[in-house]
C-alpha cells in the first residue's frame, strides 16, 4: 500500500475532524489512545520500494508504529519531518544472515537467490567508474560478504549511484540475488572472515543511518575516551574483552548457581553511610540533610543475608569507592561476591578455587592442576618476597642475613640500629660487566629514586664474580661470603642486593627490598637480558594482621584508639588466642582473612566473620573506640546478628581485574566497556558535571568557597 514519490503528512496535534477513533478505513479499530489508520488514508509515505501496510499514531508519546516496522518518535506538535530521517526507519525484515550463507555458501541451489541482508559498509574498492566492490560487514564486525556494484544491465543506474553514495561504515539493507564468486587467495580481510564462495549483485540498497564523512578515516583513527563508541566499533581486540568478560560471568553463573546450590540476590545499591574503611559516594536526598551512600561493597547486606537463612548467596556486583585512582581501580567497579553460611575459611578457598580452575581451563584451556592452592600466612610472603601479593614465578626470594654480616657492613647499608638485614640475588647475565652495566644504568634511571632515598638506607649492591678475591664480596668476610655463596647458589655473573630495614613485624603491602624486587626483574626483561615470567601461578595468603596503625591516607573506621581494621571491623580473629590477644595488644592479632593472589595481582580477598552481635560491637565500641554515633550506624547489622546468625564466610573477587588478569591487559580499563579516566571522569557522555543552582536547591545544597 506504499505511495512512492508521496509527500509525508504527519498528523497534527489531534486526527482531523473528519476522523475519529470509531471510524476509518480500519473500521476505526482502536487500543485505548492507540488510533489506527491506513497507510495513505490519513498518512502519505514514500516507501523507498518497499511496502508497508498500515501505521499507528500514539497521540500522547508521538510514536509512529506501522505493522512489523518501528518508526522514529516524532514531537506530537511536528506537521513536517526530513523524510530520509523517516524512511531510514523502515525497512523490511531480512531473509538470511551472514552467519546462515557463511554455512550454506557451498550448495549449488544458493546461485540465483534473492536474498536481503544487513550490515555496515566497508572500505569501497573502484575498479572502474563502472565498477566497485564494497564488503558487507555483519554486525559483528567479524565476518563479511562482497556486493558486486556494477553500472550494467543488471542494476540500475539508481541503484549504482545510491551504493556508491553512501559512506564506508555505514548501516545498510541491501536487496540483490546471490552469486558464485571467483576464488579468493585470502578468506580474511585484516581480522575479518570473509564469505569466499557467493557475493551479492544488488538490486537495491537503503542507508539505515550515514556515517558522518567527517571521520571516514576510521581505520587510522585511534579513538580516545571521549569517543568510546567508535573505540569499541574499530578495536577488534577490545569488542572480543567484552564478549570474554560476558563469557566467563556465565561461568561463574553457571559454577555457583546450578552446580553449587547458590542463589543470586541483587541487594541494594543505595545505602547508608558506614565507616568501612574507605571514602564513600553520597546521594543526596529531597529531604533535608538526609543522603544516601553508595555501597563500598555488598559486605552488609550479604551478612544480615546469613542471618535471613540465606545458606549460599552470590551475585555480580557494583560497588563503589572514593579513592585514589590507579591502573586497576575504577570509582566503581565490579566485583563477584559470595557469602557462605555454617562455613569456615577453608570452605571458602575450596569452593573459589574449583571456580577458578574452571575458568581457566573453560576460557583459557590452561590447567592450573589438580592440587590445591599454596596456602602461605602474610608473614611468611612479606620475609620471602616482600609482598603480601607476591608474583612467584620471578624467584629471587629475600632471605634474612644479618645474623652472618660483620658489623662494620652491618653499619654502612643505613642509619638504622640493630636493622634486620634481607638479601637477594638477580642472574642477569653470566658476564660480570654485562651486570654491572645494567646496575648503574638503573640506578641512574628515575625508577630508582625511591630507592635511593629509602630512609632506612640504599640498598648495597655486588656483583658476584670469580674472577676477583672472594668473587667480589670481599667485605662480607670470608666467612660470610662462603656461607652466603652456598646460600644463594650463586653464580658467575649474578648480582646481590642487600637492604636494611627495621627489625620488627611487617606492616603494610610491601618492604622496599620486595619493591626493588620487582622493579629490577622488570627493567631486566625490558632490556631483554631476562625472559619475562609465563603461566599463572596462584596461591593464598591469610593470617594478616587484624589491625593495623591509623595514618592519614586511609580513614579507617573512624576510631579514636590509633588503630584501623586492616580489612573491615567485620573480620573475625584466626584463633581462639588471637581473639583473646585483641583486648591487651591488638596489633599482634592476626585475621581470618584471606588473599587469592595470582602473577602478583590481589584477585579477591575475604574472612570468616564476626557472627556474635555482642563480640562485634566489642570491636568497634572497646578495641577501635568508635563514637556513640559512628556505632549507631550499623545498629541494623548488630540487631540482624543478634538473631541467631550462624557462622559464616565469604570472599569477593575484583571482577575486572579478574578478566584483566585472564586476557594479560596492563589496565582494568581494557576490559570495561565505558571505564573511567585517571581523573575518575567520563568524557563520553562528560562526567561528573556542574551541579546546577536548581538542583543544588531541590536538594538543600549549597557549594562551600574555597
């Protein structure tokens, strides 16, 4: 019933006079406000081709609905519209998929048909004025089909001309017959899979929407932040992230929920203030002075959870934090959080380690093996790799010597008294001068700032070789250097690193020997005089320090004792002494908290937690010495546990840095669809912005000055 070359009469703000719901051509068929009419009764469009057979007018929302077709909302007040803006909107639906002649493009009966297709154009190719061929990108942008454009006796002049008028990277609705192709010496075009046995002569084509022309140089584009959409069209690598991120979050779906008993809860994503440990966001409200807080973590909700006999809970989480931002942090992130009632740690790290070993091998093929997991307490990875995430795969394990260094020694490698002393060695190269070159060109470098100025003294460097008196070790003694050659097992060529620090508990994520660690295994391999670590190597680390000093970077829970919960005030002590240390010196208590770390990343962490309201409240009111006020604010999680929450335990696991982890990305913000920037901001759509004085109003705000 198309009017082609018609003009297009949109109605006006009511049907005419003339016409009402109750009759009409449609015999005044009617669906509330819904009035329909047919198509060139009341509405004259041009169908491009094409046929449509009837349109609705929703008066009040200004929608056009014609049947199987979905036409572009128009302002009830509009008489007139472009009306390529229109038809780019109506189109009829397709025959076949790139997908389904990708399958069928060997059989003999495919020659000839007529077939209608979309996709986005690719990169023309002008054989001739006459002549051009175009690929037709599916809208995976991953596998394409050759449209023959030819200025003959088999497609119109108009067409031609239409084809070759639209812009690369454009959507389109092609109509042609298909043909056999000649044979292609390539079956891909760049990362593009191509359909190597048909091709397309069309009959006709629709532009669905035009890519501006002001960016057709796309392939040489690369796309910032600001134009994210075109990023995600035109970076291959980053559309797959997205699809393996999609991927593996129905694994752990899958793994949780059909194979472990879990059950999905969303819990609330505006929540109140707590002091947890990190800055929050605030909402403000209409009503005054009220405001809610975003969740740091579902850590609350998940407990009162236990206590509702709730046996397993998980779910894929938003969370949110007001902090610093780094490589791999995000102010909002994703994390997969799960809480287990009636279990203890080791239950935990059981079940997340069965769900890791299957995404590794589902998504990677990578065995991680059938054992589980090392299980190694902070102390120990402190003194051994000074890291509490260490990357074990590099070796170079720290060992503490002081006890075999003269004094004399002792006294040059910094100001400290009575220092604890740690060593390690680096097999650079099995050319003593080839080390010695890499030495002092790093300790130039800026890298090694930090550890010039490191108060606690320089690190003290050697270079063991045989050629020289006591291989090159000569103020260690004799004693001292034989013991610390078998020792360390060294050999010809391979650089020792001394580092003093002060003897007493580890405190914090690293020592500054477990920084320098890193930053000359990392500068090596850079220069290529190492090989840079492979494989996933995994491990725990539990019993942390329960609390650990207050300091002015992080704010803590608030308390006016000095002293913070290293994790949150929620985690319960690792023993029956650790919990009765807590009330005559804290600071050697340890957790019941555990890190899963994996190539020196902190994947996920959590704890066996305080399921006693009266213990808890013991915390935070005795031990931290959190004000009346800071208290009330988890009264809701106190009164929960005092309704015979059982035991129980849980973990969450950084969801992008996961992923991140898994594809070898530097930065989380490669596997984020629309991450933020370093400033926390989004350019694409230009967040934060400016807080208008109306809205500062609505909500009973007003801006501080400086």
């Amino acid at each position: 019933m198309g009017v082609p070359n018609a003009d297009i009469m949109l109605p006006p703000r009511r049907p005419p006079n003339h016409l009402s719901p109750a009759k009409g051509e449609f015999d005044g068929t009617t669906d509330g406000q819904l009035i329909w009419y047919t198509l060139g009764f009341h509405h004259l469009i041009q169908s491009v081709g094409f046929t449509a057979t009837a349109i609705w007018w929703r008066k009040e929302l200004g929608v056009l609905i014609s049947t199987g077709l979905v036409i572009n909302r128009i302002d009830p007040l509009t008489t007139s519209m472009d009306l390529s803006d229109l038809t780019r909107s109506i189109y009829p639906s397709t025959n076949t998929s790139h997908a389904q002649l990708k399958k069928d493009q060997n059989l003999p009966e495919l020659i000839g048909k007529e077939v209608t297709i979309q996709g986005y154009l690719g990169q023309r190719s002008d054989l001739s004025k006459n002549l051009s061929f175009i690929p037709l990108l599916n809208s995976g942008l991953d596998t394409s089909i050759q449209i023959v454009c030819a200025r003959d006796k088999t497609q119109s002049d108009d067409t031609f001309e239409r084809i070759r008028a639209i812009s690369s990277h454009s959507p389109v609705l092609v109509q042609g017959v298909l043909k056999e192709r000649k044979p292609t010496a390539n079956s891909t075009l760049g990362e593009v899979e191509k359909i190597t046995r048909v091709e397309i002569a069309p009959t006709n084509i629709q532009c669905l929407n035009r890519f501006p022309s002001e960016s057709l140089a796309i392939e040489n584009t690369i796309f910032g932040p600001a134009q994210r959409h075109l990023h995600i069209r035109t970076d291959k690598s980053l559309r797959d992230a997205l699809l393996f991120r999609a991927k593996c979050a129905q694994v752990c779906r899958n793994y949780l929920g059909e194979e472990h008993g879990f059950l999905e809860i969303e819990t609330p994503l505006l929540f109140r203030s707590t002091p947890e440990g990190a800055r929050e966001f605030l909402v403000p409200t209409r009503s005054k002075g009220n405001a809610y807080a975003l969740p740091q973590s579902p850590q609350q909700y998940k407990q009162i959870l236990m206590a509702s006999g709730i046996q397993r809970y998980y779910q894929i989480a938003k969370c949110f934090r007001d902090e610093d931002l780094r490589a791999d942090r995000q102010p909002e992130f994703t994390q997969l959080d799960l809480e287990m009632a009636f279990s203890r740690s080791g239950d935990v790290m059981d079940c997340v380690e069965g769900l890791v070993k299957k995404l590794w091998l589902q998504m990677l093929a990578y065995d991680t093996g059938t054992g589980p997991f090392p299980r190694l307490s902070y102390q120990q990875v402190m003194a051994k790799y000074g890291s509490d995430k260490p990357d074990v795969r590099l070796g170079m394990e720290i060992m503490r010597i002081d006890y075999m260094l003269p004094v004399d020694l002792t006294s040059k490698l910094g100001p400290l008294n009575n220092p604890a002393i740690d060593v390690m060695k680096l097999s650079v190269s099995d050319r003593p001068n080839e080390t010695r070159k890499f030495v002092a060109n790093f300790m130039d470098s800026s890298e090694a700032a930090p550890f010039n100025s490191n108060l606690g003294g320089q690190p003290g460097i050697f270079v063991f070789d045989s050629s020289k008196p006591l291989s090159g070790l000569q103020v260690f003694g004799f004693e001292a250097a034989e013991q610390l050659e078998e020792i360390l097992d060294l050999q010809h060529g391979d650089l020792v690193v001394l580092q003093a620090r002060k003897d007493e508990p580890f405190q914090g994520g690293s020592t500054p020997i477990g920084n320098l660690r890193l930053a000359l295994h990392r500068s090596a391999v850079a220069q290529g005089l190492i090989e840079a670590p492979e494989g996933f190597n995994f491990l725990w680390v539990n019993q942390f320090p329960l609390f650990q000093p207050s300091n002015d970077a992080d704010p803590g829970q608030g308390g006016n004792a000095g002293i913070s919960s290293t994790h949150h005030p929620f985690t319960a002590p690792a023993s029956v002494t650790d919990a009765e240390i807590i009330a005559t010196d804290p600071l050697k208590a340890k957790a019941d908290h555990y890190d899963l770390v994996v190539n020196g990343v902190e994947l996920g962490g959590g704890s066996r937690r305080i399921h006693s309201a009266e213990f808890q409240e013991y915390i935070m009111r005795n031990v931290l010495q959190m004000n009346p006020e800071r208290l009330q604010d988890f009264d809701h999680l106190l009164e929960a546990l005092r309704a015979g929450c059982p035991p129980h335990a849980g973990i969450a696991l950084g969801f992008d840095r996961l992923i991140a982890v898994m594809l070898g990305k530097e930065s989380v913000r490669d596997v984020i669809a629309f991450p933020k920037t370093g400033k926390g901001e989004d350019p694409l759509v230009k967040s934060p912005n400016q807080v208008t004085e109306e809205q500062l109003k609505t909500y009973h705000l007003r801006l501080r000055n400086a």
